[in-house]
C-alpha cells in the first residue's frame, strides 16, 4: 500500500467515525451517500491489500523459482550431461544431453530438460550403470515441472497486483468524489455550530505526509597540485666595473721668483 493510498483510507474513517458521532444533528438524508462511501473503503482497502500483498508473493516467487532453476540444472541436468559427454559422445541424441546456455530464459530451459530426459530415457541402463539413481528421467522431469509452477505462480501474483493497481485509482477517484457530495450534505446540517464545522472540515482534510529531502553535502572540489618548477641555475650578476679611481690633482706649487736687491748707491 502506497502513502497516498494510506492517508485516504485514513481519512475516510475519520468521515466515516465523524458521520456516526454526529448521526442525530446530520440525519437520515445522506444515507445513500454513506453507503457509497463505505462500499467504495472496502474496497479500497482490499485492493490495496491485494497490491501489496501480490508484490510479496510476486518477489517470493521470483526467489523460489531462481533457486528451483539452479537446483535444475545443477543436481538433475549437469549429472546427466557429464556421463553423457564421457560415455554417449556419438550417440545422435547427444546434443540433447549436453548442458544449457546459462541466460536461457526459464520457459526454455524447462523446454531443454524435458528434451534431456526424452533423449537419456532410451540409454538408461547406461546412466544408471555409473551410479545415477533408477528414477533419474522421472525426477528430472519433476523438477523442470517444479520450475513451470513456480513461473505460472508468480504470473498470478503479478496480474493480482496489476488488476488491484487498476482498481485502486477508481476507487480512490469514487472515494474523493463521495467526500465532495457528502461535504454538500454535511455543511447545511451542521448550521452556525462552529465547533462542529471546524472538526468536520479538519476531518475531511487529506493530510499528506512531506518528506523533506536531505540536501546533498557538495563535495570539496579537489585543489590540483601547484607543479614544482625546476631550480634554475642562478645567473651570475652582471660585474660593474670597478670605478677608475679618479685622476688625483696635484695641486700646482707656484715658485716666486727671488725679488730683486735692491741697487746699490
């Protein structure tokens, strides 16, 4: 049964328990109305009942018929196959006797171990001769037959639950269609009462169920690694020139001529 289903049929109860509570104020004039609707939650819930019980049943068949296929091939088919390779190689049923692909469908390897059996019965002594039990053809058949009940068991659960599918929305359409004529009924009946208005629309309410999503934690973007650039060599600086020292002055020695004597008288 979905959510959606759930909350409906819940509701309707409540209108349904709201409609006895109230009976002697309402009155007998929505009568009709009210067998509408509880007709139409029998049978919702039915249906809904059957959905989800053919999806069970659906995937406990689907889980039988894997391991009745397995067991098929493995224990009945794979001993008949093997004594067949050793000891019937150039018999003209032989490809009758070898094993299966495995990804054959169920139908047609059920098909493959009827022709198996078909095939091994004529040469029976010579299975039976290396070991296998007398009533290997019979028990082989079996469990191919075993497979094909677990199939067509499945197939019914699948079309209960198809069918209840259909029958659900109907009903869920018929059952919201009765909560608007009953509502019309209802509402002139209850007059000024406010109490009782205020519960009768709070009980008519599909009250639906929201899932807030979890928000998702973004993932840290993954910083790339910043590549190691190889040491260059260090370039030797470029050598100034020293400065020539500047031409040092000598600074001129001005020699004064001797001075004249003076003339003697």
């Amino acid at each position: 049964m979905q959510s959606r289903q759930g909350q409906l049929i819940d509701t309707a109860r409540n209108v349904q328990a709201f409609l006895d509570e109230n009976a002697a104020v309402i009155g007998p004039t929505i009568a009709s109305s009210r067998a509408n609707l509880d007709d139409a939650v029998a049978q919702l819930t039915a249906m809904a009942v059957t959905q989800s019980g053919g999806k069970i049943l659906s995937k406990g068949a689907t889980a039988r018929q894997k391991t009745l296929r397995t067991s098929l091939r493995g224990n009945f088919m794979k001993p008949i196959a093997d004594v067949a390779k050793l000891k019937l190689g150039d018999v003209p049923e032989f490809g009758a006797l070898t094993m299966p692909k495995k990804q054959l469908g169920s139908t047609q390897l059920v098909a493959s171990a009827h022709a198996m059996a078909d095939a091994a019965e004529p040469h029976a002594a010579v299975f039976i001769g290396v070991g296998l039990p007398d009533d290997f053809v019979s028990e082989l058949r079996t469990a191919a037959d075993a497979v094909t009940t677990s199939m067509n068991g499945r197939q019914v659960q699948v079309g209960l639950s198809r069918s209840a599918t259909a029958g659900i929305k109907d009903q869920e359409t018929r059952v919201r269609a009765l909560f608007r004529l009953i509502n019309a009924l209802v509402v002139p009946k209850l007059g000024s009462n406010v109490v009782l208005l205020s519960k009768w629309k709070a009980t008519k309410a599909i009250t639906h169920t929201t899932v807030t999503p979890v928000p998702a934690v973004p993932a840290t973007p993954v910083v790339p690694a910043t590549p190691v650039v190889p040491a260059t060599p260090d370039t030797p600086a470029a050598t100034t020139p020293a400065a020539t020292p500047a031409a040092t002055t000598t600074p001129s020695t001005t020699t004064s001529a001797p001075e004249a004597a003076p003339p003697q008288a």
